[in-house]
C-alpha cells in the first residue's frame, strides 16, 4: 500500500503499536488510516448497526452521562445538566430529528421543578447515540443508513429485511467508509473421523462445536 500510494504521489508513514496503544488512538480519533483485521464478522446482519451507524464519541459527553446515571441527588445532577447541554449545543453528532426533539424538550425541563424528568430525556438522548455504531472508529456517518438499519432492525418481514441491507451494502459499497482489503482463503487439515467441517466465509471458528467425532 506505502509503495502504491507513492506512485500516486502520497507519502504514507507506517507506524507499528503495541496493541493497547493503537486502539487508544483509533478511540482518539488519531489517526488518518488505520489497519486492522476483524475474523468472524460478516456472517451476521448486526455488523451493519455495529461498524456502520453513527455513534456520539465525545469523551465530555460520556463521562456526564456516565456521572449522570449515578447521581442520586438532584444538586449532584445540575452542573451535568449544564454540560451535557453546552456540549450537545454544538450539534456535532450525526444528524438525527430524534435527538434533536429529546434536546429541545431537556432545554425545556426546568431542573428545579423536574429534575427526574430532565435527567431522563439525557439518558434517552445518549441511547439514541451510543447504543449503536459500536466498531464505527472511522466516525461515519449517513443519517440514511442509520434509519435503514434502525428499520430492518424493526421489520419481521423477510424480503423487505433483505431490500433494506441491500440498500445499506451498496451505499457503504459506494461511499467506502473503510476498504476491505483482502479475505483469507481457509485452509484446514484434520484426519478422516472428524465430521461435519463447515469452514465459515468470514473465517469465524463457530462451526467447531458442530464438529463430530467417529469412534475408531
């Protein structure tokens, strides 16, 4: 890739972490590219919401929700009230009419009279941007794929489940938040009484606990 890009005219420096401190960047956002290998992961229609729906991840904004939960007394809760309200007032999450109806209705919560209440449309508010978008390190974000995949969540019918992630795979496909460089091609060696191998295209080892086993 260094060699390819540099034909291009692009210089890219490599740089080698230790694992702990490559996923504190990623975290970070610093970074302009990144490598990784994920095994096991495209054999479910969950790695859609799990890689690519959006996810609020403002540090500020987590560790106020995160004290904000845990805050029992009301005169705890007021300063993080104010925070959560400052931060949100730059409205640098994914664009989202759910989130921003919960914050105007917070805006609207006198903390003096209901706190609770108040306290309650925050917590709704961080659902709605953190639930999801767990693996989503690149901080991509498509308010259109994030209703798809929060509606074939909902959706019980079968075809329509399936036009729905049709729609989500070719918009990813064609946007390229990140680029799937290559699949492994599975190998596995194993004698003549070990039954029912099913190698996984995603490379996943599930399929080893539906092995069995002839006697000798």
């Amino acid at each position: 890739m260094q060699d390819q890009l540099r034909r291009a005219g692009i210089r890219l420096e490599l740089l080698s972490l230790e694992s702990a401190t490559l996923f504190d960047r990623v975290a970070k956002a610093q970074f302009d590219l990144y490598y990784l290998i994920s095994i096991g992961a495209n054999q479910s229609t969950d790695i859609f919401q799990f890689v690519y729906h959006s996810r609020y991840q403002n540090p500020e904004f987590n560790d106020a929700i995160a004290r904000l939960r845990a805050a029992s007394d009301p005169s705890e809760a007021r300063p993080l009230f104010a925070t959560l309200s400052s931060v949100l007032a730059h409205r640098d999450y994914c664009p989202d009419p759910q989130v921003d109806r919960l914050v105007q209705q917070a805006e609207s919560v006198d903390p003096a009279v209901n706190p609770a209440a108040k306290k309650q449309l925050y917590l709704q508010i961080s659902n709605l941007l953190t639930d999801r978008g767990g693996q989503n390190r690149m901080r991509y974000c498509d308010p259109q794929v994030d209703a798809w995949i929060v509606e074939a969540e909902r959706e019980n019918d079968r075809d329509a489940k399936k036009r729905l992630y049709s729609q989500i795979q070719k918009t990813v496909a064609e946007e390229l938040p990140q680029i799937y460089l290559w699949y492994p091609a599975n190998v596995l060696v194993a004698r003549a009484r070990v039954g029912n191998i099913q190698i996984e295209p995603s490379g996943s080892w599930y399929f080893l606990t539906k092995l069995t086993l002839e006697e000798r």
